[in-house]
C-alpha cells in the first residue's frame, strides 16, 4: 500500500501539468482573435484583441460632428464595450471547456 500514494501524486501532478498546457493553449488561441461590434447603427466600428488591446477604429464621417465630438467617443466606447465584453465572455467559455472550476477528481471533497 505504501506504493498507492506515490502514484496517486504522479498521476495528479500529471494532470496538473496537462491542465497547465491546455490553459496556456487557450490563452494563446484567445489572444490571437479578434472581436468587432459596432455602435450607432454601424457608424463607428472597434476591433480589439483577444488579449485586450484595441486593434482599430472606424468611424463614417457622418458622425465626426466638430461640434459634438463627445457622440463620437461614446460610440467608441459603447462599441469597444461589446468586444471586450465578447471577449471575457468567450475566455470564461474557453476555461469551462477545459474544466476550470471542477474538482480534479474528487479531491476536494
């Protein structure tokens, strides 16, 4: 029986580093996506990356108002809200597929 422990340590350590490599691999494959959502009916388009940075903006020139500019930014905001909002979205999602949050195998309880 004193053989039982030490492998049961080994198979669980090897699964930790199995889980670390498919977690390292999802942030990898979240980080080269790109999510775009528009706001103002399309009038103002944001790209930002899976690691959150802003890759672009586009707006039509219908709403580069030099009186208001504050519309513009707003709908930059609102639509650069969308990507990242799709973005922490799709990671959570990314993460429950690899069992994030599950108890490897009845271990804690």
């Amino acid at each position: 029986m004193a053989q039982r422990p030490k492998n049961d340590m080994r198979k669980l350590m090897e699964q930790a580093q199995q889980m670390q490599s498919q977690l390292a691999a999802a942030q990898e494959e979240l980080s080269a996506k790109t999510y775009q959502g528009t706001a103002g009916g399309g009038a103002v388009t944001v790209v930002v990356s899976g690691a959150g940075r802003l890759v672009s903006v586009d707006f039509e020139s219908t709403v580069l108002y030099p009186e208001d500019p504050e519309m513009a930014w707003d709908l930059v905001v609102a639509s650069a809200n969308q990507n990242f909002t799709a973005a922490t979205e799709d990671a959570a999602n990314s993460m429950g597929d690899l069992g994030m949050g599950m108890d490897p195998g009845g271990l804690l309880g």
